[in-house]
C-alpha cells in the first residue's frame, strides 16, 4: 500500500474553445500523503480550481497521471469513475451547492444513497449531528443562514467516509466568524476520520493550518524558496 493518498504527474489540461481557449495547467507533479492536510493557494486565474477538480475526478486532463486512494483514474470509465467520486472523494465548494428542492437530511443522505449504505437517513442524521445541525433536519437550504448550508455540505461530503476532502474556498461566501466556525470543523472532522484534505484559500490564516502550502502561478507549481 501506497502511503499516498493522491499522486499527480505530467498533468496538462486546456479548457475552453478556439479563442478562448487557455493552457491552465502545464505539467502538474503534485504528491499528497495520507491524513496531510495540504493549502493550494495562488493569484487568482492561476489554476487552483481547475486542478482541485482534476484531483477530484470532475475534470479529465489531457495529459498525465491522476491515482487516489490508490486508483488510477485514468483507468476508469465515465460510470466507474462517478461510482469511486462518490466512495472516496468528497467536495465542498465556496458556494454551497446544495440541492434547493431537498431537506438538510435529504441532501447529506444522498450520496450515501448512491454508495448504496443501507443505513442512509441514519447516518445522514448522524452525520448532521456531527456538524451541530440535528435541529435542523428538515429545514430546505433556503431555510438556513449560508453557515449552516455550508455545514451540511461538510456533512454531505463527510458522509461517505472519503479518501480525500477537497474543498475550494469553503469560508469564501461567509463571514470571518461563521468561516472559522466552518475551519475548525472541517480540520476536527478530518482529523477524527484520518481524511486528506487539499483546500484552496486565499486566507494566509488558513493556509497555515495545513501541514504544507503548494502555491499555484500561472498552470504551474511553483517551487518553494529555500528560507
Ligand atoms: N471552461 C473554461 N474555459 C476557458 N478557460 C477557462 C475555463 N475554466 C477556467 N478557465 C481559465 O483557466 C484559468 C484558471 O482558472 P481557475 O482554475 O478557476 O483559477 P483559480 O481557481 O486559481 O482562480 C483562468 O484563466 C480561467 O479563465
Ligand atoms: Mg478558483
């Protein structure tokens, strides 16, 4: 067994169409190990979340080598690979995204659902008590204040017990207090399940709880100064 719980190597990914189409990321070499918790950071355009999406199965790159938890991704067919997402990785995004026509509880037990786990509404329950939201169970995301959205995100992602956690910008749409709030969860609930995490962060503060930065500049990692 590896003790690595992402490798990327030679990642090359362009997106978009004729014109406009731009070279985001150029020869990506990036290792994360089991239980590490790693910052992306980087000037804005640099390629943090077009990378965090490739680590997380949601982007192909055109070139290059992605294995997590141990998989190749690259071996996997579109099914395979929405199958494995929902068993080892787990998203938080800056904006939530919730599904608005469903209930707290209905959101964090679905990709349980789709994992097939027996026990979905228990442990979404369960899950949801974790992050302090047992009391709102039945409440609709336009029901919550974005703190709380933002914590059943964390439950939902949480879930399924995932490999890695990826989450870009997750205090982005929140403010500072309620932010550390969704921080001191994210790195507690990490630490209880022995998860990886790589967050993107534009918040020095928050950068520094990782174990380790890897800065982004324009598609490419950029190597650390020597002190
Ligand atoms: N679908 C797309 N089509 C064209 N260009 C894109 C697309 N997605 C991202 N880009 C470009 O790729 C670069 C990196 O984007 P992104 O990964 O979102 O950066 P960051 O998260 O570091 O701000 C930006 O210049 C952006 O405009
Ligand atoms: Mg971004």
């Amino acid at each position: 067994m590896s003790d690595k719980a992402v490798i990327l190597s030679g990642i090359d990914l362009s997106l978009g169409r004729g014109p406009s189409r731009v070279h985001v990321l150029r020869g990506i070499a990036l290792d994360v190990a089991k239980g590490e918790a790693v910052g992306l950071v980087g000037p804005s355009g640099s390629g943090k979340s077009t990378l965090l999406m490739v680590m997380a199965g949601l982007e192909r790159p055109d070139s290059g080598r992605i294995t997590v938890a141990g998989t190749d991704l690259g071996g996997l067919d579109e099914d395979a690979l929405a199958r494995f997402r929902g068993r080892n990785i787990g998203i938080v995004f800056q904006a939530f995204h919730l599904v608005p026509t469903m209930t707290a509880l209905e959101n964090v037990a679905l990709p349980l659902e789709l994992a097939d786990a027996p026990d979905a509404q228990a442990r979404a329950a369960a899950e949801l008590d974790a992050v302090g939201l047992g009391h709102r169970l039945h409440h609709y995301p336009a029901q919550l204040s974005g703190g709380e959205q933002q914590r059943v995100a964390v439950a939902r992602a949480l879930a399924p017990n995932p490999a890695i956690l990826v989450a870009d910008e997750p205090t982005g749409n929140l403010d500072e207090a309620t932010g550390r709030g969704i921080v001191d969860l994210l790195f507690t609930l990490k630490r209880e399940r022995g998860a990886t995490l790589v967050l993107v962060t534009h918040d020095p503060g928050l950068a520094r709880l990782c174990d380790r930065t890897v800065r982004l500049r324009a598609g490419r990692v950029e190597e650390p100064v020597a002190a």
